[in-house]
C-alpha cells in the first residue's frame, strides 16, 4: 500500500515539491487515518523539503531507496532514449 500511496499527490504536487507529500497526508487525515506506519512513513517521504518525520526504520528506508533508486534507472532509460526497456541491455544485466 506504501509503494502506491507514497506518490498519489504527485500530478498536484510535481511543481512544489515543499508540498509532496502533505496533499496525501491531508487526504488520509479526512479518511480518519491520523496515524500508525503507514502514516509515518508517508510523513518520512520527501523528508528533504517537507522534514516532518525521520527515516526511522526499514520501512521509510526501503521506500527511500528504492525511490531513488527507480527514479535513477527511469532518468537513465529517459536520458538513452531508449524505446523498449525490455531490450534494455541495462535490463539484461
């Protein structure tokens, strides 16, 4: 569910990244979820601009991560122009 959530806000959010994050956590606030790890972890997220939770455990870094981590190989594939990924020799590897 965190992999999901993390980023719903982003097509409202991609030009203020101050604001990354907050928009879901308002969301979920109104849905009645104030709280628990799911929460925190999203509070985590974007802690870089937002600061309103630490990376405390394996959860908020496994989504630090591998955040990054997508981000890095999405940016490289973008940047090769490469059509299909698949064939990617990155990929492959």
């Amino acid at each position: 569910m965190l992999g999901i959530l993390h980023d719903a806000d982003w097509e409202e959010t991609k030009d203020s990244e101050n604001e990354h994050t907050k928009h879901t956590l308002a969301w979920l606030k109104e849905k009645g979820m104030t709280e628990g790890p799911v929460v925190h972890a999203l509070m985590s997220h974007n802690t870089k601009r937002t600061h309103l939770a630490e990376l405390d455990g394996v959860m908020e870094w496994a989504l630090e991560t591998c955040d990054e981590l997508t981000g890095f190989i999405v940016r490289w594939l973008l940047s090769a122009r490469i059509k299909n990924w698949r064939q990617s020799r990155f990929i492959q590897l």
